[in-house]
C-alpha cells in the first residue's frame, strides 16, 4: 500500500440528521479500514449553517487525509457504499438534510473530469464548510485550478462556523 500507487486523498464529511457524531465516528473507522487505505489524519468537527438550502439543522463537517492505494472511481463507490451503511439515500435532492454526505476532495497527483467524478471537487473553494476542515489538515495544499487552501479560505465568508471539538 505504501508502493508508488498509493496517494493521499481527502475526505469531506457531513451530517445534520441522527447522531452526527457518531456517525463521524463509524464513518472514519470506516474510511480507514478501506483496502490499501490507512486514516493519516483527521480535521476537527465544525458546526455550520446549511448551504444552498437553508432552511434545515446545523451540518456536522470535518476531513480526514487517507493514504490509498484505491484507484478514484473505486474510492468514490466505497464512499457511496459507507454513505448508504449510515442510512444516506440519495433521492436527487442537492443540499438536503442527510445523515452522511462523503465527499471526494482531491487526490494527490490526480485531474479528473468526467460524468460521475470531477478532482479536484470544482467547488471547495466556495465553502467554508470545506476549507476550513481542509485547512486544519492541509492548509498549503494546492488545488489545481483554484489555489492554495489558506489563501482560498480566507476569501469565503466563515460566519457561522465554529470548531466543536
């Protein structure tokens, strides 16, 4: 797994129905027993206000850094198979409430675009939600295309979001 395949990805994490951290905590241990996968970090948990659809509970939402040997595709279909063990349905309603989203942020020497995967995730640089988890574990990564996390959260609107752990 520590061959010359194996990369670090980051992981976003969120929640804002049942037990938000409990779910952080099944979801991670989760994440780091993923084949040729190993959990090497993990940010703290911030509450924030929903986005996009605002009128719904708080967000849970943290990152964790794994190092993996797993190819993009098979990573994001073990992050959608995590998702539904923690109850996600995904009906085709964008920025609902849900139980656990798992978002696939960026792979180290990776650029992809196609119909079912887009890395780096074309829109961390709008969210806060994102950038600052992402910071805590990362905060001179570069995003190709879009910057280095530092520099891009301190463009976005915070307000309203704070660490809870």
């Amino acid at each position: 797994m520590s061959g010359p395949s194996a990369t670090d990805a980051y992981v976003a994490l969120g929640s804002n129905l049942g037990d938000s951290r409990a779910t952080f905590a099944g979801a991670i241990e989760a994440l780091g027993a993923l084949p040729g996968s190993r959990l090497t970090g993990r940010s703290r948990i911030y509450r924030t206000p929903p986005w996009g659809r605002t009128d719904q509970p708080d967000f849970l939402n943290a990152v964790v850094r794994l190092h993996t040997s797993l190819a993009p595709h098979v990573l994001l279909d073990a992050l959608m198979a995590i998702e539904r063990r923690f109850g996600r349905m995904r009906d085709g309603e964008r920025w609902g409430p849900r139980t656990l989203d798992l978002d696939l942020l960026h792979m180290d020497s990776t650029a992809l675009d196609d119909s079912r995967l887009t890395l780096p995730h074309p829109r961390v640089a709008e969210r806060a939600f994102v950038l600052l988890p992402l910071a805590d574990l990362a905060p001179d990564l570069v995003l190709p295309g879009q910057g280095r996390v530092g520099d891009l959260l301190q463009l976005v609107d915070a307000g309203g979001c704070e660490p809870i752990d």
